[in-house]
C-alpha cells in the first residue's frame, strides 16, 4: 500500500519560497512517474495537478501557472520527491499532495485520478 509523508510548506510572503518533500514507501519508488497536485480553497474537493516528473527524472512537466516558478525533482535513493516553489503568488496558496502514477514509469498524468495517493499533504499559504 502506497504511503507518503509531505512536509516543508507554511506561510510566506508573495515572492517568496517554500520547498515540499514527499517521503514515501510500500511501492518500488524508482518505478514510478510522481506528481504533486493541490487542493486550493473553494475549488472543491477534487485536486488539480501541479507537476510530474518521470521514474528516472529525466522529464518534468508543469501545468501553465507555475512554469518558471516551480522546480520538481527527486531522489530515488531515498524515495523522496520534492517541490521547489519561488516567487510565491496569493494563488499558490492550497493543500499539496504528492501522488504516484498508476501508469508505466515514463507517463505523467495530468488527472489526478491516475494516481495514487494518501497523504494528510502539507499546507502552503502565501499571506503579506
């Protein structure tokens, strides 16, 4: 059973940056297409996807809004991905998740009903 841990989000100012680590276990990490998506405040219960990155890193996408901002990479020696999020903007603001792809190793999904996830996800709130 899939088991991640989030951490490393809290408030910070408009421009500034948080980086969130996802340490998980009960799956071959080094398999796995990962991605962090969110749930922002009054987009209802569903999450939107935020970034993928292939089993071995060598590819990463982002969705449109974050492109420039947001840098996701990983270690698969310690089965950790991780979200570097600069130039915060009030819209960042949400609960992120990380998630692992239910699909082959070189696909990122970009609903995330594809993956698998069940962290508590670690809150990230942009406030001056």
């Amino acid at each position: 059973q899939v088991h991640m841990v989030e951490s490393g989000g809290g408030t910070a100012q408009p421009g500034g940056s948080l980086r969130l680590s996802c340490v998980t276990s009960g799956f071959t990490f080094s398999d796995a297409a990962m991605s962090w998506g969110r749930q922002r405040p009054g987009t209802g219960p569903g999450l939107e996807w935020v970034s993928g990155i292939y089993a071995d890193g060598s590819v990463k996408e982002y969705r449109d809004d974050v492109k420039g901002r947001f840098t996701i990479t990983r270690d698969n020696d310690k089965n950790t991905v991780y979200l570097q999020i600069d130039s915060l903007k009030f819209q960042d603001s949400a609960l992120y998740f990380c998630a692992k792809s239910r699909h082959s190793g070189d696909y990122i999904p970009t609903l995330m009903g594809e993956y698998e996830y069940d962290g508590q996800g670690t809150q990230v709130t942009v406030s001056s």
